[in-house]
C-alpha cells in the first residue's frame, strides 16, 4: 500500500477532547498543525492556532494552503439557545467549501456509531448529512463512525465519576445495553493512520474497541472499593424526568445514545488499521 509522508495537519474543533489528544500526538511526532477553534487555548510549539466560527471566514484559505489534510471534530453534540445539531451540516459545507478553496484535497470526519440513513434522532439525523456532504464533495474521505471515546477526562467517565461524588451512580433502565469503548490514544493514532494509507481513502469506518461490555459493567470499574451506590431507574421514569426536568442527570439525547445498544463492525478495523487496540482494563 502507498504510504504518505504527512507534513501538515488541520483540525476544527481544537480544543476538544478528541482534538486535544490528537493535537498532542502530533505534536510528540512532529507533524505540524494548524488548530482551528472559537476561543483561546494554550497550542503547542509545534501548531499555528486559527479562530474560526463558520468556517468562512475571508482568508481563511490562505491560512490552511499545503496541508495534507482536514480533520473535522466540531460537532454540535447538544442543543442550546446557540447552536442546533443542523449546525453539524452547515458547518460540514462550509469546511467543504473552505478545503476545496485551499487545496486540501482528504477530509477525515468523526461521525457517531449507529448512524445510518434511517436514524430518527435529531442528533443522528444532523450526522448524516453531514457523511453525505463529505461523499458528495469530490473529495477523498475517511468517515469514522465512533462508540464511546475513552481517555483521560473524556466526557461519559467524568459524566459518571461526577455522580460518584455525590455518592449514587444513576442507570437508566437494566443497564444491559452494550458499549463497545475504544481509548483515545489509539484513536489519534488511526486518525493519522487513514491519513498517511490510502487502504483509508473513501471508507467509512466504525471505530470501536476490543471489547463490548454493558453499560452497568462499565459503571463498576469506576465505582469498585468505593462507598457508591448504583440504582437503577425504569426507563420510563427517567424520560420523563429528561423531558420534564432542566435539572435532570440524563438529558434526551444522551439517553438515546446510551441505551441504543450500539456495536460497531471491529474486524473491518483491524483488517484497515495496523493500530494494536487497548482493553478496557488498560484505559480505566
């Protein structure tokens, strides 16, 4: 397979969790970035920092020339008085737009796992417009469709330990349903993996770990040896309370999220990717 040598990489939605990690590994192997975000973060050595709102922004182009490729981590992942999950396609078009401007010629997207063209939810839905504007750009792609990204401070570990503070760990419904986590350090390393190999071009990809387990299985690595109590709630009762309470542990769409039940197709992974995955008992 034709490997390429990667001088430069851009990534939107700098300073999020994903983002952060795959920033500092590319920093550890020297690849340039420019790191493209809303508000101030500190950058490493190594990166040229670019602010950005829509994408558009006038000259934003000439900022972004001679770079290998886009990787597209704004995500739109909850609903507010600011943004909309329609948001995820608009700004989709418009790094679309902005690439085929500058010359970057690969886009690597982070979608979620479970989207498909039948999705209902708004949050899923708004996905896959998105992995549609990216198939129709022309362009080369890499889609990854993610479970649960794990790592230091990522969100559904602090989600959880936040609960632990206050001494109960709340499971909606039986806690049966099945995640299939996967360590953020192996995910910036397939990242610039799909960069590099062309084996990536054009593929959609579900990125999931080793490993499946159950939601209520994976509460108890966090909650072992330590004076918590787990109590389960029925479904029921709990959307009611994300419908009906501001102040709810669970918002709607997480909910959904949670208790979809999503697997991913590991073997097409590990047939793409040479990256060796971590267990869960490695990453918590």
């Amino acid at each position: 397979m034709t490997k390429q040598e990667i001088s430069t990489i851009t990534i939107t939605g700098a300073n999020g969790f994903v983002a952060k990690n795959l920033r500092n590994f590319l920093s550890k192997n020297h690849i340039k970035v420019i790191a493209i975000a809303r508000k101030t973060f500190q950058k490493h050595h190594t990166e040229t920092v670019v602010y950005s709102k829509t994408l558009l922004e006038k000259g934003l182009h000439n900022k972004l020339r001679n770079c290998d490729a886009l990787v597209h981590l704004i995500g739109i992942g909850k609903q507010s008085s600011k943004y909309n999950f329609e948001d995820n396609v608009d700004l989709t078009k418009n790094m679309i737009k902005t690439c085929k401007k500058s010359g970057i010629k690969k886009i690597v997207y982070i979608s979620g796992l479970g989207v498909t063209k039948n999705s209902r939810s708004d949050y899923f839905i708004s996905k896959y417009k998105a992995e549609q504007e990216i198939i129709n750009s022309g362009l080369d792609y890499t889609i990854f469709r993610p479970s649960y990204i794990v790592g230091k401070k990522d969100y559904l570990s602090k989600f959880i330990l936040k609960q632990i503070e206050k001494g109960i760990v709340i499971i909606p419904g039986s806690g049966k349903y099945h995640l299939q986590p996967i360590f953020v350090e192996d995910v910036a390393k397939i990242i610039v993996e799909s960069i590099s190999e062309k084996k990536f071009s054009n593929k959609i990809l579900d990125l999931v770990g080793p490993e499946i387990i159950k939601f209520e299985d994976f509460v108890r690595y966090f909650v072992k040896n330590k004076k918590t109590k787990i109590q389960k709630i029925n479904l029921e009762s709990i959307y009611h309370d994300a419908l009906h309470n501001p102040k709810s542990v669970y918002d709607l769409d997480s909910l959904n999220l949670l208790i979809g039940d999503y697997t991913g197709n590991l073997k097409q992974l590990q047939k793409t990717s040479n990256v060796k995955l971590r267990l869960i008992k490695d990453i918590l």
